[in-house]
C-alpha cells in the first residue's frame, strides 16, 4: 500500500484529494488496529503474529521479521519471522549492528536471504533530524513490502511507527515482568530469612543453654555461633540418674538448612535412646543406622564425641567414645589430656555395624578441678588474615597457659582468642564450644 501523488498539490483534482485522503486514512486505521493490540496483556508472539497480519492487510508486506533484546541477559531474540527463510545466528548478529534504517550490503547473509531493508527500533540518539540514529532494542526486517521506491519510502515511516510502538509495548511489558519477578524472588527471600531467623532462634536456645542445674558437681558453660544463621553443630548434657550425665558434641557435615534438618534428627535420636539407658556402643551403631537411612543416596556423614559422666562421691570418670570428632580435651593444673578419636565418622555406607557391641568405651578417670574442653572444627580451622589457620597445636599451646577457672570464665578466654586470632574476618564455619568443671 502507499499513496502516490502528483509533483505539485497544486496540480491536485477533488477525486485525486479524495483518493489521497482515503489512503490516509487507512494508514490511520491500521495503526488504531495495532493500538488496540496493545490494550490487553497478550504474549509478544501472539501480538507479532497479530501485527503482522495487519501489515501484509494494510501494507502488502510480504516478509518480515522481529528481534529484540527483552531477555534476561538482553540477548537478540527472533520472535517473529514471516516468508524468510530460517535465520541463521550470523543473520541475527549482522542484524544488531544496524543503529540507522539501511539497505543490507550485497554480500551479507541478511541480503542473501531476501532482506531489503533492515530497520532498528528504539529512543532516537540523534545526531540530526536527516540522520535517524536509534539505541536499537529491536529490528524490523523487511522484504518485499510495496511496488515501488515512492512507496516503499512512504510505508517505511508507518512501519518505522507500529515497529515503536510494538518495541515500547514489549520493553514494558518486559520491565514490569522482571520488576514482578524481582519482587517475587524478594518476597520469598524475605520470607526464607524469616524462617531461618526462627529456626535460628530455637537452635540458639536449644543449645546456647548453659545447663547449671544438670548436675551439682558440674560448672557448665557453653558458646554457639552458626555460620549461616543454623547449622549442624550439636552438644548437651543429658541427666540420667544422680551419679550419671551424658555428654556429647557433634558435627554435621555441611551448612545451612541441611545440615541443621539432619543435626536435629541426630539430637532426637540421641536422646530417646539415652532415656533407654542403651549402652554407648548399641546407641552409636543405632544412630548410625539412622544416619544410614537419613542420607540415602547422598553424601553425609556426623562427627561425635558422647561420653557418660559418672560422678560418684571421689569416684569421677568419663566413658567415652569418639566417632571422628575433633579431640576433647582435660586440663589439669596447665596439662593438656587429649581424648583423641577412637572410631571413623558416623553415616558412612563403609560397615553395617559401625562399632562391635563387645566393644568398651574408653574410661578416663576425673579429678576434682579438671576442665572438660570440646569443641567443633569451626574453632581450629578458621583462618588469620595471613591465610593460616589456628590449629590443634596453636590451641593446645595456648590452653597450657589459661588459668583452671569458672567454666565461664575460660570460655571466654577461648573465644578471646579465636577472635584475636581471625581479627576482622568473617567466621568459616559454625563453632561450638564447651566447658566442663568437675566440683
């Protein structure tokens, strides 16, 4: 379609105004058709493929094409084509580099595949009113749309038109979608911090409790931090008759959510079993089953030191087992006892029984005034600014020098020192620590 017209309007008879005037207004018509196209949220495949019967209608064009860049990583994206023959990416990339409305070069692969004129749409940069220099964010392609050169040039500014008004529609449509997205992924952001801080909140007062009234004869003092707000750190102490307490402190590997599902599973199990008053060996080879049906298929595994408190009048010992965990350690008059482990971790598909029943815990005989230090690897593997980490025997050689004390007040010496030593870096790991006086 186009409109063709004498050299002079003077020259100009009524039917040649009239006839002039009805193709004016079918060009009018066709562009009222593309707005109330864009009136209703349509996906922009079905608006293209709308427009584009009102353009082969109203326009006679034949072939035509659509790209854009409304995609997340804003990458050309042909979302229409009409009578061309399939676009190769080469096409697509010679097609974004065009900022002007322009003849394809004659060796080019959009020229090859019938494009005659390759039209960018987008905000207008200038330089001048006879050069039109666009920011592209879309293309028209365009091929075999009008009769002649005085039609051609006369249809490409309608074209040029709808293709802007299709290219804002769709740039809109495209921000508010991302904006929708952006407040949806904030929502649930929002709500999943919610829930973590919650969690957060009741593993702190799980194990954050010092425990005093456990038992007479012990100063208990105890510190927690989780790395990401819960984690898979667990210890307690577990009274089960007047003369004995279970210990224990754990490691669940890996962070976060995970391994907080997997730590609070471990916590049940060890307590229902310790209210069974199960010998430690039955007790570990049970939670190693659990642990077995807990992770399936997937990798996992827990590190623990248990151990039962007997606390008998001048008769103190521990009997302990040590699945792994990094080792406990006594200190007596600036002596270093450690209580290394004794077994591999547990929850690893390695052997069906993880301990032999007739196996014994090893029994350490207390004094009154022995410190009982434990710990998660969280304190020994966090690094220094050098990049070095504080290590077993760094702690060891540091403890040698602590004064036996309040289990509080140690404890606050040993966190003293894990903080010196990390300085103004950020924890690596979930850390947990212990404290035991014997009274």
């Amino acid at each position: 379609m186009g409109a063709t017209r004498s050299d002079s309007p003077l020259s100009y008879s009524p039917e040649q105004l009239i006839r002039e005037l009805e193709l004016r207004r079918g060009e009018v018509e066709a562009l009222q058709e593309v707005v109330r196209l864009l009136a209703p949220r349509i996906r922009d495949t079905a608006l293209l493929i709308s427009v584009a019967s009102i353009l082969r209608s109203r326009f006679g064009v034949e072939r035509l094409a659509y790209i854009h860049t409304f995609t997340p990583q804003h990458q050309p994206k042909l979302a229409y084509f009409h009578n061309f023959p399939s676009i190769s990416q080469e096409a697509l990339r010679e097609c974004v580099t065009y900022t002007t409305t322009s003849v394809p070069a004659f060796d080019s692969f959009l020229r090859h595949m019938g494009v005659e004129i390759v039209m960018p749409l987008g905000r207008y940069v200038g330089p001048s009113t006879r050069v039109r220099i666009v920011e592209p964010k879309a293309w028209w392609l365009l091929g075999q749309f009008a009769d002649n050169e005085e039609e051609k040039a006369n249809d490409l500014l309608y074209l040029e038109i709808i293709g802007s008004l299709i290219t804002v529609y769709l740039e809109n449509t495209f921000f508010q979608e991302q904006q929708q997205q952006a407040e949806i992924l904030r929502l649930k952001q929002q709500a999943q911090e919610q829930e973590i801080a919650i969690a957060s909140r009741i593993q702190r007062r799980i194990l954050s409790v010092t425990q005093q009234s456990i038992h007479p004869r012990l100063d208990i003092a105890t510190f927690h931090m989780s790395h990401g707000g819960v984690g898979g750190d667990l210890f307690e102490f577990i009274r089960l008759n007047d003369q004995q307490v279970l210990f224990y402190i754990g490691d669940v590997s890996g962070k976060g959510v995970s391994a907080a599902i997997v730590m609070s599973n471990v916590q049940a199990q060890i307590r229902t079993l310790a209210e069974l008053e199960m010998p430690l060996p039955r007790l570990l080879n049970q939670l190693h089953r659990r642990l077995l049906q807990l992770y399936g298929e997937e990798d996992g595994f827990v590190t623990l030191f248990i151990g039962i408190l007997t606390l008998n009048g001048q008769n103190l010992a521990l009997h302990y087992l040590n699945a792994g965990h990094q080792p406990a350690f006594i200190i007596r008059n600036g002596e270093i006892i450690e209580l290394s482990a004794t077994n591999t971790v547990l929850g690893l598909a390695l052997l069906e029984e993880f301990i032999t029943p007739e196996r014994e815990p090893l029994t350490f005989k207390l004094e009154v005034g022995d410190m009982l230090f434990a710990y998660t690897d969280g304190l020994i593997e966090q690094s220094n600014s050098q990049g070095e980490q504080l290590g077993i025997e760094r702690l060891q050689s540091h403890l040698k020098g602590f004064v036996t004390s309040e289990a509080e007040a140690f404890l606050s010496q040993v966190r003293y020192f894990w903080e010196t030593h990390k300085g103004e870096l950020p924890a690596e790991d979930d850390i947990s620590l212990v404290a035991c006086r014997f009274l």
